[in-house]
C-alpha cells in the first residue's frame, strides 16, 4: 500500500522515478514498517494481559495506537510538504522525495489503521484452529516479511553510524561546492562570457562584386572583380572589448557569492541534521529508561503496592515516550536527506555525535563590512552598467566602408579602384535612447549598490548581537545545567527502585531533565546558526 501511493503520487504530479524518489521510498518503508509494529505491539499487549476476545482486543488495541499511528503520519506528511511545493534551489530534486513519501503515508496509514487489524483477526482466527498453514501462504508472507526487513533495515541506516560515514560541516562544505549543480552553472556562465569576448570586433559586412561603367559596343569601364567591407565598428571596439571585460568580471563575482550562499544552506542543514540526531539519540536513552521504569512499575502493580490507575499513568508515560522516540528517529532521517540533498553524492552522509566546537569559533569580530562577495558583485554591476553606457555611446560613432577593385577601361587591363568613406548615424534617435538607458542602468545600479551596502552592515551588526546572546546562553547549558540534567535523569530510576520518590516524583524529576535538554538543544542550534551567519558575513 505504501509503495502503490508512492507510485500514484508520482502518477498524480507527472514526476518520473528517480534516485530521489527511491530515496523516498527508502524512508517511507521505514515509517510504514514502525506503524506497523506500532499497532501489532499493542495488541499482542492486550493479548499477554488477558483479553482473550479477538474483537474486543482489535477495537481497543486500534484505539490506543490510533493517536500514535496518525500523530506519526501527520508530522512526516507536514514535515515534507514544504518540500513537495518548493520551487527554490534544489527543488527538483527534493520534490520527488516529498510526494513519493507524502502518498505513500497515506495509503500506508490507511493499510495499518483499516486492513492490518482485519489480516492480524484472519491470522489469530486460523492460529487458534490449529489450521496447518497452506505452504504456498508460508511462502509469500516469508517473501513479504523479507521484502518489509530489508526496506526497514536500509531505513534504519540512518540511525547506525558505523554504516554511514559521518562528515563535519567543513567535510560537507567541500562535497557541495564540488557537486551542487547551481555552482557548475555559474562555471559554466564564465566561460559563456569568455567565449564572447569576440563579439567586440565588429569588422562589419564583406561584399564581393562586378560591375561596369560607360559601357557602350564593347567599350568603357569594367570592374573586373570588387571586394568591400561595409560598416567597420572600428572606434567601438574598445568600449565593447571592456565591456565583455566587465561582464566576465561580474560571472567571476557572482560564481564566489554563490558558492558562499551555498556554503551557508549546507552549514544550517547539517546544524539541522546534528540537532535532529542528538534529540534521537535523547529519546532514545530516555525510552531505555522507561522501559526499565516500566518493568519496575509492573513488578509494584502485580504485588499490590500500586494502583492500577497509577500503573496505566505509569505506562501511558512510557509509551508517550517511545511515540516521542519515533518521531525524532523520521525528524533525524529528514534533516539527513535535506542535508544529503545539498551534498549531491552517491555516498549517503550522517552527522557526527558530538560537535568539535573549535570548527565554529568566530575569530575576531570587526566593527563593519569592509569586503563581502555581495559588496563585490554590486560594484561590479555599476561597472558593467557603466561600460553598457560607454558601449552604447560608441555606437553613435562613424563606421568605416573600404572597396576595390581590378578594372578594365576599354579593353585594356591593369587599372584599380578604391573607395573610402564612413557611415555616420546622423538620425540616430534608437541608438541615443538605448545610450540614455544605459545611462539610467548605471545610475539604478549605484543606488542598489548603497541599499544593499546599509542592509548588510545592519544584517551584520544583528549577527553578532544573536551571536554574543545565543554564545552566553549555550555556554550556560553547556556547563551548569546539561550536568544537572544529565545526574537527574541517571538518578530518577535508581531513586524509584530504592524507594526515594515515587511514581509521580519520578516522572517530574524527568520532564524537567527533558525540557532542560531540550531548551540546550535550541540553544546550541540558535548558537550553530549564528555562528554560521557570522561566518557568512566575514568572508
């Protein structure tokens, strides 16, 4: 089901497969495979816990999974729509990945609420029977199950690190500059502008002819072969020549401002990325917790020493928890692909565990910008315009016409002619206005130049305010509160099992270790980004 709304989706929005879209496929198997367990897990719980009437057991197990299951679907559907719609860089190729996923979770949603519960009651029906299984059914469900774990495993990738090479941003920095597409097309653009550098010398139109004057009974002046050449632009060739000089220049500019813009996308992304794993790697260790806190609540439930409202509170807990660890597992997987999708490799990259910070240090910070790439290229655009006008005043110049000839003057051979002479746009009223434009060219490219000037010093004066705030505030968590936080969750447990604090005391001591990591994690990604926008602006 997942793969057939994958496929439909790709139909529906006229998309053709691509590596994208089996990149695509890749993590939606895995989500629809954890819905799946998600669903089979919690009946078989009813199961071991005495509900021995099939429906019975179908209807509340489907009601207690139902909010997990969609909460899951809803937030990857949510997460990949910005991608499905984007029409910015890179889009054609996050495009595919998106609805390849958003159709599938659909159709998968639909299988694992509606048609899971039905094949779960057919299976529990013909095991209860005692029916031998028909050999030919043996052998398609171990055929699907091999198909399910092997799509679940190349999903599960992203979570092993020994099988993904993980890469620091600087790795990744280089990798994107090497592949991304944009920065190949403004290489390409150079050598566009450099290959019409010829265009500067207009030597005009070559006329080949014959002719024939006072030409009576055989007799008068025969031009026996002519060459010309009409309209020389021999005086504009300079103005024209540094023009292309000039636009050349302006292709160079541009091809390092986009390789800085690019250099900053893939920073974010991999902030992105190394956040997402290390909220994943949280829930993870919490959801371990749990799991031993659950046993330890079970024990207190079966000798009478608890409720049985606390112990449902107590399960509920856990299983919020393990609902948390599923979401940050696919929000890591999303910021992987984005990050993978700046990288345009056949290796597929993960990030780090831990953060080498001397790789971010910001090393002097300067009271303005005296030189930036966007500095650069709007000079270089006043420059162009500048040489546009000069070009298009040359073209008001004369033009240069030149002819000869081999004659022959009544029958007698060895004469010559020449002309000389230019041609001089006396109404030119076209070429006047395309020179008053260029003029106008020139002068909009100087007020842009001073816009984009004052927005960059004030985008720079409040990077390095976010930058000395969100430093003080990750140096805080960093030293005093994530230690605390750290102690509190190893201590919750022990502490409950000896009988210091009980069930409720337990799952207080732990949601304030989450929400302190939690409030870390934002903080250093706050922290990562306005150092890499600090970064950008000190190029």
């Amino acid at each position: 089901m997942a793969t057939i709304g994958g496929v439909f989706a790709l139909w529906l929005r006229d998309m053709p497969f691509s590596i994208s879209a089996g990149v695509g496929f890749i993590v939606l198997f895995g989500v629809a495979v954890l819905n799946g367990l998600v669903m089979i897990s919690g009946l078989n719980e009813l199961k071991e816990e005495g509900v021995t009437d099939l429906k019975e057991r179908i209807v509340e197990g489907t009601k207690r999974r139902v909010r997990p299951i969609m909460l899951t679907a809803f937030t990857d559907i949510l997460g990949f729509l910005p991608m499905a719609v984007s029409a910015s860089a890179g889009a054609e190729v996050q495009r595919p990945l998106a609805t390849v996923v958003i159709g599938g979770l659909i159709t998968s949603t639909l299988l694992t609420l509606f048609i899971l519960p039905i094949f779960y009651q057919w299976v529990e029906k013909r095991s209860e029977r005692k029916t031998k299984l028909n050999p030919k059914f043996i052998t398609a469900t171990a055929m699907v199950c091999l198909l399910l774990t092997s799509a679940f495993a190349k999903a599960q990738q992203v979570q092993e690190s020994d099988a993904i090479p993980a890469i620091s941003f600087k790795q990744a920095v280089e990798i994107a500059k090497k592949n991304y597409p944009l920065l190949k097309t403004k290489q390409l653009e150079i050598q566009k502008q450099n290959a019409l550098k010829g265009t500067a010398y207009d030597l005009g139109n070559t006329q080949v002819f014959i002719g024939g004057e006072e030409v009576n009974d055989g007799q008068g002046i025969y031009t026996l072969v002519g060459v010309g050449q009409q309209n020389i632009n021999l005086f504009g060739i300079g103005a024209k020549k540094r023009l292309q000089e000039k636009r050349i220049a302006l292709a160079e500019t541009a091809l390092n401002l986009s390789g800085l813009q690019v250099e900053q996308e893939v920073k974010k992304a991999w902030s992105q990325a190394y956040q997402q794993r290390q909220k994943f790697i949280l829930y993870r260790e919490l959801d371990s917790i749990y799991s031993q806190f659950e046993k330890a609540i079970e024990l207190n439930y079966k000798v009478e020493a608890i409720s049985r409202l606390e112990y449902s509170f107590a399960t509920n807990q856990a299983l919020q928890i393990n609902n948390k660890l599923q979401q940050a597992e696919s929000d890591y997987a999303i910021a992987l692909q984005k990050l993978n999708l700046w990288l345009v490799s056949d290796t597929f990259y993960t990030v780090p565990d831990t953060l080498d910070e001397s790789e971010v240090a910001v090393l002097g910070i300067s009271a303005s910008i005296k030189n930036h790439p966007e500095l650069e290229l709007s000079q270089k655009r006043i420059d162009e315009a500048e040489a546009g006008y000069k070009a298009a005043r040359s073209d008001l110049l004369p033009n240069l016409n030149l002819q000869g000839g081999l004659q022959q003057v009544n029958g007698s051979n060895g004469f010559y002619t020449y002309q000389a002479g230019i041609s001089v746009p006396l109404f030119s009223g076209t070429k006047r206005s395309q020179a008053k434009a260029a003029k106008i060219d020139s002068e909009i490219a100087k007020t842009n130049a001073d816009f984009v000037k004052r927005q960059l010093q004030s985008e720079y004066r409040q990077a390095v305010q976010a930058y000395q705030k969100w430093k003080v505030s990750w140096q805080f968590y960093k030293d005093k509160a994530l230690p605390l936080a750290g102690e509190q969750r190893r201590g919750a447990l022990l502490a409950y099992r000896e009988g210091a604090v009980d069930y409720a005391a337990f799952t207080q001591i732990i949601r304030d270790a989450i929400q302190t990591e939690m409030d870390a994690l934002a903080a250093l990604d706050n922290y990562l980004k306005s150092v890499f926008e600090l970064q950008y602006f000190k190029q």
